[in-house]
C-alpha cells in the first residue's frame, strides 16, 4: 500500500478540523446554560486549538465579591492596561497578543509563562460586549495565527447567537409566567428591568446593559411600582416571583 501524498494528508487534516468546528457548533446549540457551556464547551474549544488554558467569561456575572479578585480582573479587563481587550471592545473582533503589542511588552503585562501566546474573541448582544472566550499557550508552543482567528471568529459568532437566543427566551419565560397580568402588564423592556432588578443590578448598570439612560431605568421603574402596586423594588421583584439566583 503506498503513502497518502502530502496533498490528501492535507485534505484529511481539513476535513477533520472541519468536522472538530462543527461539533463545537453542535454543542454551543445545545447548551443549557452559562454552566453548560463552560462544561462541555469550553474543553472543545481548548482540544481544538491545543491550547494550555481556556475559559469563557460574561461580564456580568464576573466574581466582584472578593477585593482581591476585583483588583486583579479590573486590571485584567482594563481597556487601558491589556491591549487585547481593548481590541475586543473596539473591534468586536478576535484577536491575538501579536496583533497588539510586542513579545516584550506582552511579558510585562502577562508575565505568566502559560499566558506566552493568548488568543481572545467576543461575545456580543445587542451591539454590546458582553463577555469573550480567552485561550492561552505556553512558550513552547506554537503562537496563534490567521486560521485560529477565523475559527474562532466562527465560534463567538455562535456563542454571540446563543446568548441572544438564550436572553429572548429568559423575557418570553417572565412573560409567559405573569400571562395573568392585564392590560396594564409590564412590557417586555420592563420585564427586562425587572430581571435585572432581581439580579441585583444598580439602574446605572441596567441602563448600560439595556442601553438606556440611568433616568430612562429610574423612570421604568416608577411606572412598574404603579402597575404592580408596589413601592420597592424587592415588593416587585415578590410581586413577581422572579428567581434571584
């Protein structure tokens, strides 16, 4: 039996990275949940790309209770700091360290020899960044290139549908839930307030997230406390048993 030639081992590597993308693909559809895809998704994507270490943030559910860690990540996503992320949020675009900035700036600003090479692309909704998914290599390995920015530009594009999807399914499940309400029933902006509002969110960071004014979320507010006949927020949020978890 002869050899495959070079040309059909290359053939059958893209075949098979293909076949390993769309996998991914299938189980980003699949996911549950934030926990889900960080369980069954996020080891895919790491498999596919070789990588040291993965992971898969949403920025509004990022751990500020801890100082420390607030520190740390604060500086992490800092726009300012970390020219990555700063690409992310200008560009929507994914991206690698060698995009940026050179190998000896990169040290000092990720001096973590398994951070060497990182590759990071968004996650967005609604025109917004809302959270990204980080890859990192060792020294020893090889740097991230054109080909891994496409694929995963092909990821955080079915990450990005999946968050809206998952979103829009979140108001219609409130909705569903309160079909009981009148015509004087919470729209669907509202409805979003209110599971903000439940999440623990200040006006200011629900104004940022839905992309409204601070006095626009204050404003909502007032008009829901009417319609439920209630006067705070944590009477709404009974009022309509939303889950605070």
């Amino acid at each position: 039996m002869t050899s495959p030639s070079p040309r059909s081992s290359t053939v059958f590597d893209t075949v098979t990275m293909t076949s390993a993308l769309q996998r991914i693909f299938e189980a980003i559809e699949q996911g549950e949940d934030e926990q889900n895809l960080r369980s069954q998704v996020v080891p895919k994507i790491g498999e596919y790309f070789a990588t040291k270490r993965q992971g898969l943030f949403f920025f509004d559910q990022l751990p500020f209770t801890d100082k420390n860690l607030q520190k740390t990540l604060q500086i992490a996503f800092s726009i300012e700091y970390n020219p990555v992320v700063r690409y992310l949020v200008e560009r929507h675009a994914p991206v690698h360290e060698a995009l940026v900035t050179s190998p000896k700036i990169w040290t000092t600003i990720c001096p973590r020899p398994d951070h060497w090479h990182v590759m990071a692309g968004p996650i967005v909704s609604q025109g917004k960044l809302v959270g990204a998914i980080g890859c990192t290599r060792e020294r020893s390995m090889p740097a991230f290139e054109a080909q891994n920015l496409a694929d995963l530009s092909a990821i955080c594009l079915h990450l990005s549908v999946w968050m809206a999807t998952a979103r829009s399914r979140s108001v219609f499940a409130v909705q569903a839930q309160h079909h009981s309400f009148k015509s004087d029933c919470l729209t669907p902006r509202e409805l979003e307030i209110a599971q903000l509002v439940a999440l623990g969110r200040t006006n200011a960071e629900i104004g940022q997230q839905l992309w409204i004014t601070e006095n626009s979320v204050k404003q909502a507010l007032k008009r829901m406390f009417r319609k439920l006949e209630v006067s705070c927020r944590a009477q709404m949020v009974a009022r309509l048993s939303i889950d605070e978890r």
